[in-house]
C-alpha cells in the first residue's frame, strides 16, 4: 500500500541465518546489540542511499528515515540499541515492539513453567549437555540460543538492572538522557 522498500532481519543464529547456533556460538545479545542491530540498519540505509544515487551518505545518518517494528525480545534488543547509540534516534522515524517485556515478573502458572522452569532451569541443562540451547529440536522455541545470549538474557529477565553484562553499559541512563526516546500512545 505505498512505495516502502521492507527489510527483515535474521540476526546471528536465528531464522534463516548462516552459520546456526552451535555449541562453537560465543555471541550473545551484547554483540547483537553493539554489532548486528547497527551494521542491518547502516546496511540497509546504506543500499536506500545507493539506490537513490546518494552514495556519500553512508551508515544510518541516510535522508531516509527508518520505521522499526520488533516483536518480543527483539523490541528489547532494539530499545537497547537505541539508548546505547542515541544518534540512531535521528533516522529511526518511529518504533512499533509487538509483546516487548524487558521484565518478567507476572506470579502466574504458566511464568513458573516456563520462566521459572524451562527458561530457569532445563535450559541451562541442555547447555550444559549439548553447548548451547537446542531449542528447536525439543520444540521451546523458534530458534536455538547461544549459552551467552541465555546467560545475558536471564539476568534482565529476572529483573536485573537494564545493564550490559559484559562491559557494563547502563541503557537506562542511556535511555533516559535521550529526549523523546519514548512518547507514549494512550
């Protein structure tokens, strides 16, 4: 319904994505964070800036803004971006998360089952047999997960503060200094 040009991202190990996760996955979501999330949205702003013949205009500061959707983890993973490179703010035109929960915190069956349960703890199981989450195989999930992505994951989860694991990065001061980082739709 319109001229848009609609890209879709598999991200390392997921959907479609070569090489699958593996047992050999060192990767988790800091690195989805600082590496994939920035070279999808500079590649494609990048192939808009080419099509339209403005290949000095390189990397997400293209005139084309970016409209981006995400559903569960993924809107947490692109929030997080966001707060940790606030410059994106200027090309992403808006941001949909379908599902999006940083923080499970719900007293429910189904949490205690699946959170407390299979995320909790038969997951790190498996890691621990097989080097990674095969989460496919066993039918928990859309796709397998690297132990560093779980182990990273788990701490916000739970309710751990909205901090890089690795190197320590505060999104929510990062989100928190950007102006208009959330505008709220009643």
């Amino acid at each position: 319904m319109g001229n848009c040009d609609v890209f879709v991202a598999d991200f390392r190990g997921r959907g479609l994505s070569r090489p699958p996760v593996s047992s050999l996955s060192n990767y988790g979501q800091h690195e989805l964070i600082i590496d994939d999330v920035r070279a999808f949205s500079d590649g494609v702003a990048a192939l808009l800036a080419r099509e339209k013949g403005e290949e000095g205009n390189e990397g997400h500061t293209h005139s084309a803004r970016q409209h981006w959707l995400a559903h569960s983890w993924g809107g947490i993973i692109l929030s997080s971006a966001l707060a940790r490179y606030p410059s994106y703010a200027s090309s992403v035109a808006s941001q949909v998360w379908f599902g999006a929960k940083r923080v499970i915190s719900v007293k429910s069956w189904e949490k205690v089952f699946k959170i407390d349960l299979v995320w909790g703890l038969l997951f790190p199981l498996l890691g621990k047999i097989y080097g990674f989450i095969p989460a496919r195989r066993f039918k928990l999930g859309a796709d397998d997960e690297s132990l560093p992505f779980l182990s990273e994951c788990s701490l916000w989860v739970r309710g751990g503060r909205w901090v890089d694991a690795k190197d320590g990065f505060d999104y929510a001061a990062g989100a928190q200094s950007m102006s208009n980082y959330v505008r709220k739709i009643d």
